[in-house]
C-alpha cells in the first residue's frame, strides 16, 4: 500500500465519512476540518536488505485519529480498514489536555 492508497482508505473509513477530513501531517494553520479527523505522517523505514541494497522498502506510518470525546464507533471502523488491508496495528490513546481532544494513534508499517 502507497501513502496515496492509504490516505484513500483512510477517506472511505464509515461510508466516507472522513472526505475532506485526512491529511498528511496536519491541515493547513486556520484548515482543520470540524472533529473528528485524521492525520498521518511517516515515522521511519525499516527496509529488508540484501546484497547491499534495499531489497523491500518498509516504511512506519502514524495514523493519529483526534475527537472530542472517545468516539468507538470510528475507531472501530478505522480498525475495520486496516483489517481489510491486512495491515497489522498498534493502537496508543492519550488526551490533550490544552485542546480538550482525544487522540488515538495507530502505528502501521506499509
């Protein structure tokens, strides 16, 4: 799966409930879209290597999922997409206490 792939996947996330709502890193200062939302960013590689070369590109993504409150019905649904892309998870929670929001950070390899 590309980021491109990813960030389409993550759009269709509850019937496409998340269109407009998923960007790379962050929305523009002033453009985040009313919660909930979502953004991911690369973290870092971990390529395969073989005779001295990158022979598998891996690479570490963190998709961070931020509401006003703990929202399971998307977060189940996040976690529905992932399944179904087969791609193995890690979730973390964590409260922002400065911005009242929720977020949940899914650690995912691609």
């Amino acid at each position: 799966m590309t980021l491109a792939e990813l960030k389409t996947a993550l759009e269709g996330v509850n019937n496409g409930a998340f269109k407009d709502k998923v960007a790379y890193r962050a929305f523009p200062v002033n453009g985040a879209p009313a919660l909930p939302f979502i953004c991911f960013m690369e973290t870092e590689s971990e390529n395969f290597l073989a005779d001295s070369i990158v022979y598998h590109k891996l690479t570490d993504v963190n998709i961070e999922f931020y509401s006003n409150f703990k929202d399971v019905t998307n977060e189940e649904a996040i976690e529905s997409m992932l399944n179904s892309n087969k791609l193995v998870w890690d979730k973390e929670e964590t409260y922002i206490e400065d911005e009242d929001l929720v977020e949940v950070i899914y650690g995912i390899t691609i």
